[in-house]
C-alpha cells in the first residue's frame, strides 16, 4: 500500500525525504497545498495531487511562488490548514507577500516548505532561504533526518495554529532527494470548512479584517509571536544532545549535516570525546538550551549549509551567557574551519573534528589514492552537461546561433531559468550571453534594446521557457513593449515545465490532478500586447533560420515562438520520430572539409564518431530520431526514414 | 523483518552511470526491497540538472542499526555497480579502496567533450586492466547489449539488479525483484523486468572475475 493511505500506524517505508513530508502534512490533515515546481522541492505537490485522488485537499501548481504562497494563506485565514512549497529561489519571489503575512498573522495552520539546494546540484544558485525566518521574524524549522521530515512537518501546522503565524519549514536536496526509513503516525480524515469571517474589529485574530496596519503595534505582537515560540521550543523535542556529559568538544548542527556529524563521530570512534546537538528549530534559538550545553564544554564546531546562520545566532547567545557559561573556542566558517560554499558531507566534518582533537584518521591510502586519481584523469573523461538527444533546446540554440552569425552584427541573446540555461555552454553553441533570475532575460534585453542612443548596434534577442513565461516575464515583455525597446523575444515552448519534471502550467490544459482546465496562449497575451507573432518549428532548420534574419532586419515588438514539445514528454519519450542512420559511403570523415562539423561542432550524444573507421555514426541506444542532424551534414551523409509508429 | 547479517555494516554500495540509464529507479527498487526486509536503508542521489548528460551516482546505505549519511565517506564504498564503465573509475577515485568489489556494464556512452574530438574514451581493455589494478574483484558485463536483444536497452539497469544478486553481496533475489516491481508495474512489464533480471543473475555467474 502507498504510503499516503496507508492508516496502519507504525507502519514503516522507505521514503524519500520530500515523500516523508508529504505523509506529515496529510497526518496533519492539511487542505490546500499550492507551489511552483522547482528541484528539489516538485515531488511534495505531486505527491499531495496523488494523495487529493482520494482525500479532500485542493492542489495547485501556480504560476509563481509569491501567488502560491497566496493562495495558500488565502486557505488559511479561511480557517483551513495549507502548505506552500519551493525551492530557495521561491523565497526570494515570495519575499514580498511573506513580509506582509508576518505582519498579518494567520489562522489555519500553514506552513512554507523551502527546500534549500547547498552544491547547486540543481541550481544556479546556492542562495540561503533561512536568512529570511530572521529577517521577516518568522520561526524556522530544519529537520535532522527523514523521520523527523515527518513529525516535524505535522507538528508545524499545530506551531502555527499556536502561535497565529506562518511557519518556515527548511529541507535541503540530501534530505528533499535523500531516502531513509520512516514510521508512519496517525492518519485522520480530513475536515474544516472554509470561512473568511471579518465581521469583527480590525485586529481581532479571529474574526477581523486582516491587514497589517497600524503597523507599530502589529509588529509588537509578532514579536510577541517570537517570544512565544523560544518558550515553546525551549522543550522542543527536536533539539536533541547525543554525546557525554562533558565532551572536549560539542558539535552544533542541523538539518543533513547532523547525518554527516553522526558519521563523522564515528568513523572516529569519537563517540566518548564529541557531542552533538542538533537543532530542529534554528529560529528563534532557544537560549537557554543552547546556554546549557554551551556550559558543558570550552570548544564548539558548527556544522551547517551553507553560511553562518546556527553560528552567528549561537555566538550572540555566547556573547549573552559568557559570564555564565564562559569563554569559548569556536570553529566553524567564520575562522575558517568549515567551508563557506558548497555542501557538506562527512569527510569534511571528519577533517574539523580531526584537526580539533588531534586524532589520526586515514579515508584512502595516499598510494591507492594518488594511483586512483591517475587512472581517474587518464580513463574517465569528464562529462559536460549537453541537452538530451532530440532535445528542440539544441535545435533552437542552432538556429539561434546560425542566424546571428549570418545576421553578422555581435548580435546575442539573453535568457534565464529552465534547461535552456545551458545555452551558455558548448552544446548551446555558446549563444547565450546572460543567465539570471525567472524572467530577468527578457527584462535583462529591455535595458539593452533602450541602449542604442549610446551607441549600442547590437541585435538584442531573448529566449525564456513556456512555464517561465507565465512565472515572471510577463512583466519584463510589457516594460519592454511599452518602453519601445528593440528586441526580439523568443518563447522556447516545448509544452510543460520540462526541467522539473512536466508540470503543467497556464498554457497547458490541464490541472494538478490532471483534470480539465482552460489554457491561456502566450501568443494572444503577446498579441494583446502590440507585438507581431511568429512561429517556428525549431526542427526546421532552414526555416526558422530565414525567419529569425527577417525578424532581425525589422524594428518593435516581434515575438517568435519556436514550438516543439520536450524529448522527454510522456508523449515523446521512446518514440523516435526518424530512424536515422548515417551513409558510411556517403560520410567522407576528415577529408571532407567539414572538419567534423557533426560531432565538433553539433555534439548531439546520439550521433559520434567512430575513430576505428574515422567516420560519424548514429549511437542507436542513445539517438532519440528527431532527424535534426540530417540538415547539418554538407555532403548529406545522414539519412532519416519514417520509423514505424 | 528478520534482516541477517551483512558482510559490513553499514554495507555501502553506489550505483553510478549516466543521467537517463534507470540509476535512480535501479537504487530505489534495491532499497525497497532491502527496506522491506528489515534493514535501514538510506539513499543518496544527484539527479536534476545533472541528468543532462553528466554523471549520476546514487548512493545505497545497508544497515542493520539505523539510517546513515546520504553521502558515503570518501575511500568506504564496498561495491561499485556501474551502468557504464567509465563511471565506475570515476567513483572508485573517491570512493575506491582496495577491496572494493566493481560490477561493471561495458557500453561505452561518449561524453560530449569525447563526441567532439577534445576527449579520449578508453578502450575496454583500458578500462578492465585498470579497474583490475584498483579493485578487489571486477566483473566485466555486456548488459545494454543482451538488454536490446529484450527489445530495450533501458532494461540494462535491471540486468544489473540481476547481476547484484547473482554475485551474492547483498541478501536478496528475483522473487524480492519480482515483489517489489508487481506493486507498480503492468504484468507484461513485470515479465520483461524479470526475463532481464534472470538474464543478469546468469551473466554474473559465467563472467571471468578479474
């Protein structure tokens, strides 16, 4: 049985780290979930839509984090219990709103579930999301492994009942990403009827308008609100100490860190020498709990992802109680013990903890080890990220780069979030010049089109996603359109929210749950707008070519959609379009002239080149049969056929 | 739940390959089957944007007294199942020790920098004689090969399941397999799902192990 129904408590599953929050906030019988997809946070929203197949609860995909993030507190002040998912970038879109819902206050327990991405294993990014529980006085939750995911994300809808406020939940890719064992809690039937009640006085928390003024004494009560909550997690179970009485050093951590602290201890056997202190509710900081196992030793390691936050709040409670706990020797980021990018993992604890207690620890054999690396440098080469064989990204960026190169100007294109990111590299053929935030190409380009009274000549292009169209660059194409900049904007659509995982999104027809929903089409919002509308299929090649150099001779607000549905779609996926092959008679290898124009230069992984025979040939595992690569071939060696559908 | 002793504990595999080639579904079955039995099981893996062509690794934590890190320590993995055979060098340099023990497919899939000329791929006898320097024990298997006799090559993640439990690491066999998948599959899938597992399970055990 799936673990989002299973009533059987105690029942025990592997589950990853996203699923255990899942099953948490269904225990805590939650109503309304709303996101926008991002990795590593996409599978708690699907998963709640598995779950609505049986259970009460509405589930959206929005069109942004900030609009997610309303639709969820609109549940809540209706009375429901709700749940806004994202990934740290969200936060940043939905800083705004959030600021004002701390102000507010709530009703109905909700919960904003950021998962952190430390690596960027899946981002552009490696921005930490936890700063802003202190900088909008908001509490903050960190799970220490899979099972609290679980009975800490139920436990979070009754904090914020309690306390009449939004609670931030923070999970990172090694937990999000990461499975582990959970036991199953109770799971009740879902109930609550919504009603927004403001009959009552403003200010009245239960029955009142809800709005943030006057503003002084709002805030009053959500620090009111913060004081509340240290008293609460003072007692916390969450907070935790393993370790002995008097460790020669305490480790001080959260989240996955406390995995890799856990291991660290023992891979050196240091479990009579080191304890840990892992805290679930990193803010507020509980200062009397923190004060109390700062009296238990004279030095202190922080663990943590990825800046000083447990630190710097640590410290200033050090500062505080020094006259009571006494001076201590801290390691962490701020002296240089601990990195201050990228993720943890066990070694580099393992490294701290071994220079701290002078203790020997050997991971590899520096023989082994140097020899492995040898063979690691002569034998494994290094895998660039590409787009997917028949990816229409690849095709685009072709026509893209083709285009400006014939166009001969320096022209270059702008763009943003979504697997079209990689356009900067090689198998985008460089083309793409600026990579930012959702939306920021096509608003990067509006400053651009408005340089030319300062001499400025280039053709200036932007490339942004379907889904992204709908989360940010709207605005950006009404600056660009009203302001009259001169720029060509070009929708990238490949049907879906591709890079997550297929999300639909308002262009797409269909809900959460996969029923009906009405689309809106980029090219009427575009129309509406004043721009001129093209299309293209970026598979047509010599077309889409000859239509982005008319469109670059020309002057206002030209849209192009270059239209051709992801490789990966569960439409697309294992069916080949072509069978293509290349004629070896035909393919004259080097001495062709084209110096290898196919593999060089294209680098599709599907098709390679065979140095036994000095030729180009499809890779039949590999090739997904978009048959782009036959119009590439000067001496038209590649050959596509029809395959049998 | 009468999880037996295992050869180390926690017994650490990683299961690497390249994005697109069933890493992550692989990992996932193989705990939850070993899940089901009664260990603790914990999973690390990189997937998202890295599927695009870059290296995938998931890492498998066996234990019989709790869950461990999601990320194995440098220098401590105990098997090294690779669905493409320069991936498994590429892992042993961080997780590699002596007694490692390396199950290997032997389909090269080229990296882009390789496709353009900038790169060299080594030849399978490369790749054997230095998995053979590094490793304890390497078994070497066509499984993307006997997969596209099946009708697909995808299936070459599961020939390597087969293959695992063939080799005897791990406490677990087909009928295991068989259970697991029944739960999210179609009886036709399931049918091809085990025709490859058995074939891995034969294969392993007519491989010269270097």
């Amino acid at each position: 049985m799936s673990y989002l129904f299973d009533t059987n408590e105690g029942a025990r599953y592997l589950m990853m780290g996203n699923d255990a929050i899942v099953r948490g906030a269904l225990e805590a019988n939650v109503n309304v979930a709303s996101a926008y997809p991002g990795t590593p946070s996409s599978e708690i929203i699907e998963n709640l839509s598995k779950a609505s197949q049986k259970r009460n609860i509405y589930v959206e995909w929005s069109v942004n984090e900030k609009v997610a993030l309303e639709v969820a507190f609109a549940a809540s002040i209706a009375g429901l219990r709700s749940i806004c998912a994202m990934k740290q970038n969200g936060v940043n879109v939905a800083s705004d709103f959030l600021l004002h819902v701390a102000l507010s206050g709530t009703r109905g327990g909700i919960v904003l579930l950021h998962c952190d991405d430390p690596g960027a294993l899946s981002s552009i990014n490696e921005g930490e999301s936890r700063h802003f529980a202190r900088m909008i006085e908001l509490p903050l939750l960190e799970p220490g492994d899979f099972q609290e995911a679980r009975e800490m994300t139920r436990w979070a809808f009754e904090l914020s009942e309690e306390l009449r406020s939004i609670v931030i939940m923070r999970s990172v890719t090694r937990l999000s990403h990461a499975s582990g064992n959970v036991t199953l809690g109770r799971l009740g039937t879902p109930d609550g009827k919504a009603r927004f009640k403001y009959e009552a006085v403003p200010g009245d928390p239960d029955s009142g308008p809800v709005i943030t003024m006057p503003v002084p004494p709002h805030h009053a009560l959500l620090q009111e609100k913060l004081k509340k909550a240290i008293a609460i997690f003072e007692k916390s179970p969450f907070n935790t100490y393993t370790g002995p009485e008097k460790p020669e050093l305490l480790i001080i951590t959260c989240s996955a860190c406390n995995l890799y602290s856990r291991e660290a201890v023992h891979l050196l056997n240091a479990q009579d020498r080191v304890g840990i202190l892992k805290i679930g509710t990193t803010w507020p900081l509980p200062p009397k709990l923190v004060a109390r196992h700062l009296a238990m030793t004279d030095r202190v390691l922080f663990v943590e992802e990825v800046l000083p936050f447990l630190e710097e709040n640590v410290k200033v409670i050090a500062a505080e109680t020094a006259s009571e706990v006494g001076i201590k020797k801290f390691y962490g980021k701020n002296d240089g013990t601990m990195p201050t990018i990228n993720e943890m993992n066990p070694d580099i604890v393992v490294d701290a903890v071994k220079k701290i207690l002078g203790v020997e620890y050997t991971a590899m054999d520096e023989g082994y080890a140097k020899h492995a690396k040898e063979h690691l440098a002569a034998l494994a080469p290094v895998r660039d990220l590409t787009f997917c064989p028949g990816c229409p990204h690849r095709a685009s960026f072709w026509n893209l780069h083709n285009a400006l190169a014939m166009d001969n100007r320096r022209g270059f294109v702008c763009g943003d979030i979504g697997c079209y990111t990689l356009g900067f590299l090689p198998c985008g053929f460089s083309t793409m010049k600026t990579s930012h935030s959702m939306g920021s190409g096509i608003g990067i380009a509006s400053g651009f089109g408005k340089l030319t009274q300062f001499g400025m000549d280039q053709p200036i292009l932007a490339v942004c996603g379907d889904s992204t169209f709908f989360h940010a660059a709207i605005p950006a194409l009404v600056n660009a359109i009203h302001n009259k900049s001169d720029v060509i904007f070009v929708l990238l659509d490949n049907s879906g929210t591709a890079m997550t995982g297929f999300q639909p999104h308002p262009g797409t027809p269909l809900d959460a749950k996969g029923g009906p929903l009405p689309t809106i089409d980029p090219a009427d919002i575009c129309r509406s707008l004043g721009a001129t509308v093209e299309y293209a299929d970026p598979f047509d090649t010599d077309e889409t070519q000859k239509k982005l150099l008319a469109l670059m001779q020309e002057k206002g607000a030209r849209v192009l959609i270059m239209k051709q549905m992801c490789a990966l779609s569960p439409e697309k996926k294992g069916k080949k379009m072509f069978e293509v092959r290349v004629d070896q008679e035909l393919c004259r290898g080097d001495t062709c002239g084209c110096s290898r124009l196919c593999t060089r230069i294209f680098r599709c992984p599907g098709l390679v080149w065979d140095s036994n025979r000095q030729a180009a040939v499809i890779d039949e595992v590999i090739c997904a049969g978009c048959g782009v690569c036959v119009s590439i071939c000067p001496s038209g060696a590649i050959k596509k056929t029809e395959a049998g559908r | 739940m009468n999880a037996g002793n295992l050869i180390h504990d926690p017994y650490n595999a990683i299961i690497t390959g390249v994005g697109g080639q069933g890493n992550v579904m692989a990992s996932r079955i193989l705990g939850n089957i070993l899940s089901r039995k009664g260990y603790f099981v914990t999973i690390g893996e990189t997937f998202g944007v890295s599927q695009r062509g870059g290296s995938v690794m998931s890492h498998l934590r066996i234990s019989k007294k709790s869950v461990w890190s999601p990320q194995i320590p440098r220098g401590q993995a105990h098997i090294v199942v690779a669905l493409e055979p320069t991936e498994a060098i590429r892992v042993i340099a961080a997780y590699g020790n002596p007694a490692v023990r390396v199950l290997s497919n032997t389909r090269p899939i080229h990296p882009v920098g390789v496709i353009a000329g900038e790169l060299k791929y080594p030849s399978l006898d490369e790749i054997r004689a230095s998995l053979g320097e590094l490793a304890a024990e390497v078994a070497l298997i066509d499984a993307t090969g006997e997969a596209m006799k099946l009708g697909q090559a995808i299936l070459g993640n599961v020939i390597m399941m087969g293959a695992v439990a063939g080799a005897g690491v791990l406490p677990f066999n087909a009928e295991d397999f068989r259970e697991v998948i029944s739960e999210t599959m179609s009886a036709d899938k399931v049918d091809v799902n085990m025709k490859a597992f058995s074939k891995g399970e034969e294969m392993i055990k007519g491989c010269a192990v270097i």
